[in-house]
C-alpha cells in the first residue's frame, strides 16, 4: 500500500508524471526542497507543465506560497520556497545582500585547471554589463570530463553555463552555450545552500549529493 502523504518527505503529486520533490526542510517560514532536473520553478509564458516546484509545494503545505530564488528547468538540487510575505521579502533581501552561499556540482567538458577564477562581465539583454565572478575547484580531472565545485558570487542569469562556455569548458547538457553531446540533462546541480533563517538569524546548512543521472556522464 502507497503510505506517501502529504507531510511525508517524498509525497508524489499525481501530475508530476514520476518526478519525485523530497522536502528536506520545513517550518512555519520556509521549505527546503530537491529540484529535479526537469521540472520548472514556476510557470512562465507559453509554459504548460501541469506542476511545477511552486505548485507542487502549495499542494503539499495547503497554502499560497512565494517564490525566493530560482534554478533553471534543467538544473536539480537545492531551492527555497517561502510560506509567508515577510519571510520570502527578507530572503530576497538576504540574497540581494550576498548574505546567501550556494555551491553547485557541474559536469564539464575537457580538463579545467585545479582552480580558478573566471572574473568575465556577462551581457544582459538590455544591452547593459553585469558584473559577475565564479570561482571554481576540480574535484575530479580527466581529459573528456571533469566534477567541479562551483561558488558563483553573483546569480547572474545562466552565469555557470556562460562563464564555463567562455574559458572553453562547456557543460555537458547545455546545447545553448555548449554543444549537442548527448547527455539527456544539464550537468549542474545546487549542492550546498546556506543562509539566515528570516524569523530567527539562525545559520541554515543544507548540502545534496550528486544525483545518480550526473554520476553517469562520467562513465
């Protein structure tokens, strides 16, 4: 017998066609989910996904929920969502301090040096130059493909993909900064999250493994 429900930490929405959306955290503030790839944030023009990441946290909790950050369709892990106008306007505000730290895997192609810098300015679409600076460590180097641990400073629109497109090191699944190479997902996950609870200042940690589906590419 299927014993999910909603307060469980793996409740499966009917429409979500499979998708699991583990919740690692929740109080009366926020929640703490695990994005997988695939599945949006929130809807956006011309989208017609039955759920997304917001609905699917609405249905769980029962109540109209806000959204605070976003990873694009294609990218898994780590995601807040908040439960109430106070809390989702101080982590906005958290974020736009640079008081939020998060950390991605990527899956690169090529053999990028140990670290780095990439310290590039990224072009917006109103013509206008963006500050933007991403460091990074190999964690595991080969030739065809290497695992970094990414610290974008800034969250600059699609930032990793592009800083990454431009030093030569394209991620695998990225056929619009990189090239077709048949990897059937973006290779970027959001790995490590921390930031000031919005009611108590408290330091909130969370940390995702690589999804099993990353661990393949390097195979």
């Amino acid at each position: 017998m299927d014993t999910d429900t909603p307060e469980s930490p793996r409740y499966r929405h009917p429409d979500v066609c499979g998708m699991d959306v583990p919740i690692l955290y929740r109080d009366d503030a926020l929640v703490v989910v695990e994005k997988p790839s695939g599945m949006l944030v929130h809807r956006s023009q011309g989208s017609r996904d039955p759920v997304t990441v917001m609905t699917f946290v609405r249905d769980v909790v029962g109540a109209h929920v806000h959204p605070v950050h976003r990873l694009d369709r294609q990218t898994s892990g780590l995601l807040i969502v908040a439960l109430t106008k106070d809390a989702s306007r101080i982590l906005f505000d958290s974020f736009q301090r640079g008081r939020v730290a998060k950390r991605y895997l990527a899956m690169v192609h090529g053999q990028p040096p140990r670290q780095g810098r990439i310290d590039t300015p990224l072009l917006k679409h109103n013509g206008a130059w963006q500050e933007a600076l991403t460091e990074f460590v190999t964690l595991q180097g080969h030739p065809d493909c290497s695992l970094l641990l990414v610290t974008p400073t800034q969250g600059r629109r699609h930032q990793i993909r592009r800083h990454f497109q431009g030093i030569g090191h394209p991620l695998f699944g990225d056929d619009q900064y990189g090239h077709p190479d048949g990897a059937d997902r973006l290779a970027l996950h959001a790995c490590e999250l921390q930031f000031p609870h919005p009611a108590s200042g408290d330091i909130m940690s969370f940390a995702s493994a690589l999804p099993a589906d990353l661990c393949d590419i390097s195979q």
